[in-house]
C-alpha cells in the first residue's frame, strides 16, 4: 500500500526517483526500495512525504479513513459525556429496525 501510494504520488507530482530523492536527502535507490516494496520509509520520512504531497500519514499508510472531533477545551467529566453519547448512539445503530 505505501510503496504503492509513493509512487503513484511521485508520479503525479512529476518527480524523478532521483528528484524525489534529493528533495528528502535520501538515495535514489531508497526511494526505489520504497516503491518496489523492499522497504518502507521511516515514521521521519512518511511525514516529510505527506508534507511534501500535501496528503496524510493516514493516507500514505493506507488507514481507513475515519472522522474525528476534537475533544479540546472539555474538562474530563465532558468527556465522559461525549463518550457515553458515542456508546448510546452506536448501540442505537446497530439494533435492527422493526419489520
């Protein structure tokens, strides 16, 4: 999945193995372990590439992609809250409706 995604970006962007290489002072022959599958580029060099191709770490990595809040600002007991209504509409969604 990530050797993939590397490559279909770098291609995208119009990058040379050897330019992508440069602009993250690696070897040419990294990059080509990289999208060959060989290796996988460090947690260091996943982030540089998300900046450099203005896409995620969650997306070079192939994560489902899933929805978040922030929870930023509420004390511990809001929180809580949030989290029992997550629960309370979960469960909700999983019952099966009448016939």
């Amino acid at each position: 999945m990530v050797a993939y995604r590397i490559k279909m970006l770098r291609e995208q962007a119009g990058l040379t193995q050897s330019a992508l290489a440069k602009k993250l002072c690696v070897t040419r022959s990294g990059v080509n372990a990289w999208e060959l599958g060989i290796s996988v580029p460090s947690t260091q060099f996943i982030v540089e590439l998300a900046l450099l191709f203005h896409v995620s770490t969650d997306f070079l990595l192939g994560v489902e992609q899933t929805d978040s809040i922030s929870l930023q600002g509420l004390d511990e007991a809001d929180v809580l809250v949030v989290q029992k209504l997550v629960e309370h509409l979960r469960a909700k969604n999983e019952k099966p409706e009448p016939v």
